[in-house]
C-alpha cells in the first residue's frame, strides 16, 4: 500500500487564516493582536495533527476572548456585599449607561451653551452635594486614601495632625493610616490608649503647631469591652477644624446600619471636612469623596497636588449616575429580605436538584468594603459539594462563593434575581465537569 498523504502539509497559512470574514469581524472588536494570537495558536494545533486543516478558523474563533480585557464578569455569591477583591461595589445599570455615554467625547469641561471652558464634573458635584445639602462645598478625587491624603498635604504639611491612637488604623492591603499621613508631610500626636481616650487629651495635645484633629472610623474591626471615645460634637468644640474620615461612604443614615456613621450627621455635629469611598456603602464608582466646610474644600480644590489625583470624566459620569439614578445593587442588596432571598434559593435548587446534591439554607452576610463588621446580615444560600468550587470558578460566567462547615455556599444576597438563571446554568455545567470521567 501507499503511503497515507499528511494532512498537515494542507495547513493554510497564516495570512489566509486572518483573511477569514469572521476573523476579520473579530479584529475590528478585540484588536488584531489577539486575533492573530488565536489563530497562530489554532495553527500549531493543526501542524501537530490535534485538528484538521479545515478546522483552523473554528478554533481559533473558539479561542477568542470575549472582550479585549482580561477582567471577567463574576457573580459575587460570597456572601460580602461589598468585596474588595470582585472590585467592590457593582454599578447600576443608570451608571454603566452614563460610562458608555462618557466614553466619546463629552461636554465635562465645556459649557455647550456659551462654547466657553466650564466647572469639570459640574452635574456630579451637585449630585454629591444634592445628597449632602449640609455640606457646604463638595470635591472628588480618585479614592478614599487620596482623600485623606489631599487634606494632609494641603493644611498640615509641616505641621502636626492630632489622633486617637486606637484610630490608627490599617486600611487593606499593608496601607496603615499614620503611614500615608506622615508620607505627605505631617506629624502624627498620638492621644489616649488603645482603647479609651477622653476629650481632655485631645485638648492638652492641641497647640499653635496643630493643623487639625483627626478622628478615623475603625471601619474594618470593632474593639468591645473596656472603651472610650470623644464624638464628633464633643471634638468640634475644639479650637482646630476637625476633620473625620468616615470610611465607607455612607451619605445619610440607613436602617440597618445604625451604628455607621455618616457625612450629613457627622457635618451637622460640626465637622469641619468629612473624607469618605465612592465605591463601597454609596455603591459607585472607585472615588473619594470631600465635603464640608465651603472655604477649606476650595482650598483643597485649588491646591496642586490635587490635580495628582484628578478623577477622569467616566468617574464623575458613574458617580452622578449613582446619586441621581434608582438604587445602585449595593443597596439594593442592603435592602432584600431573607425571604424573597429564601425562595430565590428554593427555586435555583429545584433547578438543579438532577444533577447535584443542593438544599436551600439561611446563611448570615456581610456588609465587607471595610464597613460595619459587626452588622450580620441575615441572608439565604444554594448549599453544594465543595467540590464544585473550582468548577465554578472557572466556568463560563464565574461564580463566586464560600465554603463553610464542609459545605459550597452560594449566597444570594449579592446576587441580582436576573442571574439566578445564569447560576443555575453555572452549577449544572460544573456539576457536568466533575462528573466527566477522566480519559
């Protein structure tokens, strides 16, 4: 007998492949680099025997990435409302639309009615202003710490900032609050203990060296038992502005989280500037928030370091969609009863009860982002073999969740209703995974 021809010497070169109309289609959306990545790649395949030549484009279309970035939508089953690791607070869909329309070019520094240059970010500081009418002067800049940072920078570079010390605080990641303040040029005065301090340390601390006091919400742990502090009406009695870094971004006070404090009590008990995250309780986009005294935020305004930490027009397009638009998810999900959250869960394993062991389960949520850590948020879960966590990790559309006393928990509290379907597709395609038998 002949020999049987090689298929592999049928390979279709490179340049015909990228040729291909739906290839073509696929450049204009993700770019030609990752189109020719794909197709280089569908190639070796071929030359190695794995695919036939004929099957070259169909692989290399199979893959293609969805988009030309590398983040993935993940649903955030973890039971965090707030997880800082999926990117913290999801936006609304007001707020995805204001982004999509900020992507062009846009009108954020120009007043279209007169052609000449105007307030940048002019709708979202009055957004943020609307919701915090006792501030009198509002200003953004690019997240929390810069917040903070700006206020340090601008009032007391040289001189000396008072705090508690059982407010020195670690905000994530390594970053601790004295660090980032003495980092921009300042003195920290230590007052009080770890636990307990009283408004006569403040007072004997304060001299013609103060800039401000510093009182810091120690948003992300609770110190309980033997304890003291100095509120804010207390503090303002001082002969220093008072500046108060809130944290988590709550503009006005909400039900279930009495204990949080928030920027319109904290003004209208005399706080001189409040500090606080766009992207956590507020539930937009990553920012930091400045409110409080009119004279003080202009300053802030106008001092140059604040031009370091410039939010860009899709922040501001985010932020006033979020104060203006319907409740953002993160609020949303502070809001939900565990038994709408209960029967979501009963339906999602009705769905699935064919292809894996699951039951429906009252589980308890957190608020996360660095907010109210001692706030249990009663909530409802989809329980399944831990085996599956990978598998769901890693699928199609990830999702999320926590494994708890030897149990995949699926919390629902996070999760919008429209993607339970999306979460039981998930599961049945995981549970098909584990399943497959091992070739």
């Amino acid at each position: 007998m002949g020999r049987q021809p090689d298929g592999r010497r049928s390979t279709p070169r490179t340049d015909h492949v990228l040729a291909d109309p739906r290839l073509q289609a696929a450049a204009r959306q993700l770019g030609i680099n990752l189109v020719k990545q794909a197709a280089v790649a569908a190639l070796a395949r071929c030359r190695n025997a794995e695919i036939a030549p004929g099957d070259v484009v169909d692989a290399a279309l199979g893959a293609l990435p969805p988009a030309a970035s590398t983040l993935r939508s993940v649903i955030n089953a973890s039971g965090v409302v707030v997880h800082t690791n999926l990117g913290r607070a999801p936006l609304s869909d007001a707020a995805v639309t204001a982004l999509s329309i900020a992507a062009g070019a846009t009108d954020v520094e120009l007043s279209l009615e007169s052609g000449l240059r105007d307030r940048r970010g002019r709708g979202a500081l009055a957004a943020v202003a609307g919701a915090v009418p006792s501030a009198g002067g509002v200003h953004v800049v690019n997240n929390g710490a810069a917040a903070l940072a700006l206020v340090t920078r601008a009032l007391a570079a040289g001189r000396t900032i008072v705090v508690a010390r059982g407010e020195m605080v670690e905000i994530g990641d390594g970053f601790r609050i004295p660090e980032l303040v003495e980092s921009m040029g300042a003195t920290l005065r230590e007052v009080g203990t770890t636990n307990r301090v009283r408004l006569e340390d403040y007072a004997a601390a304060v001299d013609d060296d103060t800039a401000f006091v510093l009182k810091v919400h120690p948003s992300n742990f609770v110190i309980s038992g033997f304890t003291s502090s100095v509120t804010v009406p207390e503090l303002a009695t001082l002969s220093v502005p008072l500046v108060f870094d809130i944290g988590s971004g709550l503009l006005s006070r909400h039900p279930r989280l009495p204990n949080e404090p928030n920027a319109a009590d904290a003004l209208r008990e005399g706080a001189s500037l409040v500090t606080a995250s766009g992207d956590k309780l507020l539930g937009g986009p990553q920012c930091g928030l400045l409110l409080g005294d009119a004279d003080l935020v202009e300053s802030l305004r106008r001092h140059p370091f604040a031009r370091a930490l410039r939010v860009d027009k899709l922040t501001l397009a985010a932020l006033e969609a979020t104060l203006t638009g319907p409740p953002p998810p993160v609020v949303t999900a502070l809001a939900v009863s565990q038994t709408s959250l209960r029967a979501r869960a009963a339906r999602i394993v009705a769905a699935v009860a064919d292809v894996v062991s699951a039951s429906a389960v009252d589980s308890s949520a957190a608020v996360g982002g660095g907010g109210a850590p001692a706030v249990v948020l009663p909530s409802a879960s989809v329980a399944l073999p831990p085996s599956l966590a990978q598998a769901l990790r890693t699928g199609a559309r990830p999702v999320v969740g926590h494994v708890e006393r030897g149990l995949l928990l699926l919390d629902l509290i996070a999760v919008a209703p429209e993607d339970d379907s999306v979460v039981v597709e998930a599961v049945r395609s995981a549970a098909s995974v584990r399943d497959r038998p091992c070739m």
